[in-house]
C-alpha cells in the first residue's frame, strides 16, 4: 500500500510541476522553438533588456511590497480581534472571500471605484489596484495569523495585565513576539498572491499601471516568444522559494 501511495504522489507531483520544469529547461533553449539547438542565456538577457518588462515588474513589485505591508498591519489586528472575541460568524465571512471567483470580485471592485470616483474624478491607476490587492490580500493575512495564534496561551496576556501592563503593552510585548513568525509567513503568501495576480488586476487597472503578469499575458496573445519561458522561470522559482520560506516560518512558528 506504501508503494502505491508512493507511485500515486510521484504521478501528481509529476502531472503538477514536469511541464514547469520543461519550460524552465527550454528558456536556456537558443532556438525560438521547442527543438533544442544548445544552451544559452539571450532569452534571460532579452528579458532584462525589455523596457516595457522593467516597468511592469517595478509597478507589480511596488503594488505588491505596498499592498503587502498595508494588509499584514490589518490582518494581523483583524485576526488578533477575532482570536479575541472567537466569532465564527465573521471568520466564516473571511473564508467566503477565498472562495468567492476572481471574476466576480474584479468585477465587483471595478463598480465600486467607477460608483465613488464619479463623484471624486479619479480615475483608475495603481492607487486602486493596491486597494484591491488589500482587499484580496487580507482575507490570507488572517487565516495564517489565526492559525499561530490557536497555539498561543491566553492566559500569558492575562499575566501580563496582572503585572500592570494595558492591553497594548500586553499584545506588543507578549503576543506579537509570539506569532511573529506566522506574520512573516502571512507576508511572504500574501506578497506572493498579490504579484501574480492578473484577473482581479486588469479590471481594475489604469493605462499607467500594467504589472507583469498583464504585460506577460499581452505578450503570449501575440505569438510563441521564449521570453515567456525565461519569465516564468524566473516567477517559478523566485516565488518558488518564497514559498518555502513562508512554510518554514510557519512550521517555526508552531515548534
């Protein structure tokens, strides 16, 4: 029965990451095509000459750094509220939020902003993809902070507030150290999700504000490019890692 297990779980782990794995082996490819011509790094090289792919990964890293900072600090007071007060109905609403389809939640964000800028005459830009990336970002925030903080005692904060400490003294002194490593892991998902993000993106973005996944979509529409090759390398295995290291932050957390 092990073996099988085994054999099953190598087949998924196969069917989920071999094509990866293949597009990241042909992104050092020299030919065009998917017939290897030898080893090279001029699709790596024509990656970071492109202009319009530098522009977009600095708009998608500075939505992504902002959005992550804005949603750690509220989810993580989000989460601590609700560890507090224990309600299930308003964790329950939280966890509708990841199940709700990107489409809806684009399309949803996008009449919101053209109901209130029409009185304000905004317009649409980089501003309001960081909010919507607040607004999807939270919701992974909380469920990993929750999880840290169902490890924690209680009763720690409520010696603290014995010994004379108030409520924030005892949450930033006690608490906060505690389920530090579960914020750092919240971050990194939370950066994660919000740098490849396209869907809710492209409905909310303005002319001045494409990120890289939009730019690497507009790309891929106009033929076979092996650039897209040495991108999704790159993503593959930078956020890869990040990913990794959020685990790991977790799991130190929880020890």
């Amino acid at each position: 029965m092990k073996r099988w297990l085994s054999v099953y779980a190598a087949a998924a782990f196969g069917f989920l990451y071999l094509p990866l794995l293949i597009l990241s082996a042909f992104s050092f490819n020299r030919s065009k095509f998917t017939v290897w011509e030898g080893f090279s790094l001029h699709w790596y090289q024509a990656a970071f000459a492109d202009t319009e792919l530098s522009e977009a990964t600095v708009n998608s890293l500075v939505i992504a750094l902002t959005a992550t900072v804005i949603s750690t600090i509220i989810g993580t007071f989000c989460a601590y509220g609700l560890w507090k007060k224990n309600s299930r109905a308003l964790l329950g609403s939280l966890y509708l939020t990841l199940v709700t389809p990107e489409i809806v939640t684009g399309i949803s964000l996008l009449a919101f902003y053209q109901a209130i800028f029409r009185f304000l005459h905004a317009r649409l830009g980089m501003h309001t993809v960081i909010l919507a990336h607040v607004a999807f970002s939270i919701a992974y925030v909380v469920v990993v902070v929750m999880a840290r903080l169902r490890t924690v005692d209680p009763r720690l904060e409520e010696a603290a507030l014995d010994l004379g400490a108030n409520e924030w003294q005892a949450f930033r002194e006690v608490t906060l150290p505690a389920i530090l490593p579960g914020v750092a892991a919240a971050a990194l998902l939370a950066f994660t999700v919000s740098f490849d993000d396209y869907v809710i993106t492209s409905l909310v973005a303005g002319v001045d504000s494409e990120t890289l996944p939009m730019v690497i979509y507009a790309i891929a529409r106009r033929g076979v490019n092996p650039v897209i090759n040495s991108l999704s390398a790159m993503i593959f295995f930078g956020f890869g890692a990040l990913i990794l290291i959020s685990q790991r932050l977790e799991h130190r957390g929880s020890a």
